[in-house]
C-alpha cells in the first residue's frame, strides 16, 4: 500500500491547524487569529473540528467502522479529489472506470492531467474483472466500481468485486452512494480489514436527505484515512454542517428510505404501462433508468412542462435511456400526470429514428 502513494505525499509535512495542536481545557482562545466577537450568537466566530470527532463519534456507531478508518468531506466528491491527489502523479499513473457510471470520476482524473482507462460493464451492466486486469499496469493506481451504479442503478456482482480487491494491483474505491437504497445489501465498509487496498465511499446526500449540507465519507485502512487526513484543507467541513448531520444522525432516517423505495416501485409499475416506454432497468438506488422511444423528444416536452430529468442516452449502453430520480409522491404524480398527456404519435413527426 504505501508504494502505491505519491513520493512527495508520503513526504509531506501537513499543515498543523491551531484547532488540531490544541485540544485541552481552555476558556481564552488567542491562537488562530479568530475574531473574538460571536455577532451571530452562534459560535461560528471560531474555527470548526478539523476532525469532526463528535459526527465520527456517531457515524462510527451508525456505520460499524471504528473512527480510525472514517474521514469526512465535503461531499464524498472531495474525497473522489483526495484519492487522486494520494495516489496519481499527474501524467504518469493511471485511474480505470467502468462506463457508464458517476461523471465526477472521469472529472476528476482530467483535472489532476491523470489518463483514465474505460473498460465497460456488460451488456446486464454488470463488471467485467477479467477486462480490468487486462488494461491494467503497473501504473493503473485507482479503480473505481459504483454499487449501486449511477446511472444504471444496479448493485454490482459482489464475486466481481471481491476478484478484483484481491487481484488489482491497486486501490479499489467502491461507491456506494446508493447502498441505503438496497435492500438486504451489505456495505463493503464491513470488510476493510480484509482488504488494505479498498476505500468505501458513502455520503449523506441521498437517503439522509442531506445533500444541501455536503457531508461524504470515505472508509478505509487507518493508513489510507491518515493521508486523506494530510491532504485535505484543515477545515473542510463546516461548523453549521456539523452540528445539523449530528442532530440528523440523532434523529435518525425516520422511514424516508422506505417510503421512497415503495415509491419507485410504483413508480416502476405506473411506467411500464406507456406505451413508449421500452425497459425499466431494476433498481436498487434512488432512481430509474427508462428506455424510451423518442427519449429525446420525451425529455424536451418534460423540460418545457417545469419537470427534469436526467438525458443520459448519450452514456455508452444508455442509448434512449432517462434517468429519473424518484421524487415525493406529489412530485411522481405530476411526472405520470405530464407523460400521460403526451403524444406518443409525435415521436414518428419529430424523431424518426
Ligand atoms: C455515485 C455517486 N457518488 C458520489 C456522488 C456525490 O455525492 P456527494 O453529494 O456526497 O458529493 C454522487 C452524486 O450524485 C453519486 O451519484
């Protein structure tokens, strides 16, 4: 594992915040050129945790990882950011993804001048490991798998997955943004002591309805959380972020995640009666994946009428597919309402193919 980090990263000297150098009993602060004067009344005249220790505290318990294998971010993109920082010299090492699949990869890699290997998913958007140990060198440091996939929305096979840890050369990121939504499914994060070389993502963003505050975690070994650490700017997740994911993480779910997946069900079950609509892929995420003739033209007439949707026909595989998240009930009712109205005879005026 620690040949696999970046020389100057093994070397780094992290910025030591005055936040992080002091954690005793004190009542006069004069040490981070904060300014004394609390005007709002709430405390944020002074620096946040830069470890977050009281969310981690709670997320450890949530999650079953112990705190040394979390960290946190500002979203799991930031830590998507870290990664490649770690563990890809610019120009030289090389990241794989797994098309089609999360954006924020590829995005990542062009930022950091780091050139990405594609092996696609099969056919049943399912992994092809064999592929990826083909197109991997010594070089080929991160390789990212999305369980579920965005925009596919399955689990990936978890043999897959095991046979790639134990066989790629280099770190295994899995994503599982949408783990919450899968019912019965296990996280990878309760196998990180088998394997040093994976880190799990997950976020606040979907099934806690967070997405507004940007809460992401990553987990993985003490070492990879250690760099991550190192890496990241001091204080990376604010005060008021903090404090509203404790009081969240206190309450608890409170049934949304079930109420949205008896809701895509529905949803599954309302789509499948139109006539243009060609496959529903299965999902074990927050949102559908629909083959539809005239995606493009259903897409437009959606837009004009105040709904979005997410075009993803241009996605290898994806080809006339939408992907669309499962909303409120109210919110789902004005989609079915709007798709009932529409046309289909004005797929063949405008969109002959
Ligand atoms: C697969 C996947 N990973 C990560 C993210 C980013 O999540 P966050 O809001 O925590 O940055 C998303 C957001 O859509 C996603 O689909």
């Amino acid at each position: 594992m620690y040949n696999l980090i970046r020389k100057n990263i093994r070397n780094l000297k992290p910025y030591s915040s005055a936040r992080s150098e002091f954690s005793g009993m004190a009542s006069v602060f004069l040490d981070a050129n904060e300014n004394g004067h609390d005007l709002l009344g709430e405390g944020l005249n002074r620096y946040p945790d830069p470890l977050q220790l009281a969310v981690k505290q709670r997320i450890a318990k949530l999650k079953g990882v112990p705190i040394e294998s979390i960290f946190l971010g500002n979203g799991s993109d930031e830590a998507i950011d870290l990664l490649f920082r770690i563990f890809c010299e610019p120009g030289e090492d090389e990241a794989i993804i797994c098309p089609p699949t999360y954006g924020m990869y590829r995005v990542q890699a062009d930022i950091h001048g780091t050139p990405i290997r594609q092996v696609l998913l099969a056919k049943d958007f399912q992994l092809r490991p064999e592929e990826v140990l083909e197109v991997s060198t010594p070089n080929t440091k991160l390789l990212f798998l999305c369980s579920p996939n965005n925009p596919t929305g399955n689990l990936l096979d978890p043999a897959a997955v095991e046979f790639l840890l134990r066989n790629f050369q280099g770190i295994v990121v899995v994503d599982e943004a949408y783990i919450d939504f899968a019912e019965g499914s296990k996280s990878w994060s309760q196998r990180l002591t088998e394997f040093p070389n994976l880190v799990v993502l997950q976020t606040l963003s979907k099934a806690w309805a967070l997405a507004g505050a940007r809460l992401g975690m990553a987990f993985a070994s003490p070492e990879i959380i250690h760099y991550l650490n190192a890496v990241k700017y001091p204080y990376n997740v604010g005060a008021p972020t903090q404090r509203v994911v404790l009081s969240a993480l206190e309450q608890g779910l409170e049934g949304t995640v079930s109420a949205i997946i008896a809701e895509r069900k529905k949803l599954e079950k309302a789509l499948a009666e139109f006539e243009f609509v060609e496959k529903i892929y299965p999902s074990d995420a927050n949102f559908l994946l629909v083959k539809m003739k005239g995606s493009a033209l259903i897409f437009n007439y959606l837009k004009q009428n105040g709904v979005v949707v997410r075009d993803r026909s241009r996605e290898p595989l994806c080809e006339g597919c939408l992907r669309i998240t499962v909303g409120t009930p109210d919110e789902n009712n004005v989609l079915l309402e709007l798709l009932a109205a529409f046309k289909p005879s004005l797929i063949q005026t405008f969109n002959p193919s």
